[in-house]
C-alpha cells in the first residue's frame, strides 16, 4: 500500500506522463532524437534532484 501511495504522488505522474508524451513524439517523427534526449534529460534531472534534495533534508532532520 506505502509503494502505491508513494507512486502515485503528483510529480511522479507529471514525470511519467511527460516521459510518454515525448517517447510518442519521438517514434511518430514529431521531434528529432536531439530534441528527445535533451528534454528528457532535464525531466529525469529535476526529478531525481527534486528527490535527492528531499532525502538529504528528511537524513539531517533526524540526525538532529
């Protein structure tokens, strides 16, 4: 229950979403693989630094 709560929080379905909207784009020829790579890259960036900053503040408020 705790996986599926956590997967489903907002920006992780922003993320997905988008991640699928642009897989789309880039198999339909709607956008070049350049363009892929370089928004899909900055979508994996900010997530995964959103997420890193979040642990890395909860880790110091229970070492205090």
């Amino acid at each position: 229950m705790e996986w599926l709560k956590n997967f489903l929080q907002i920006k992780k379905i922003i993320a997905l979403l988008i991640t699928i909207v642009f897989c789309y784009l880039a198999v339909n020829g709607a956008i070049s693989s350049t363009e892929f790579l370089t928004i899909f890259s900055m979508i994996i960036a900010f997530y995964f630094g959103q997420s890193s900053a979040r642990q890395a503040a909860k880790e110091s408020k229970e070492q205090e």
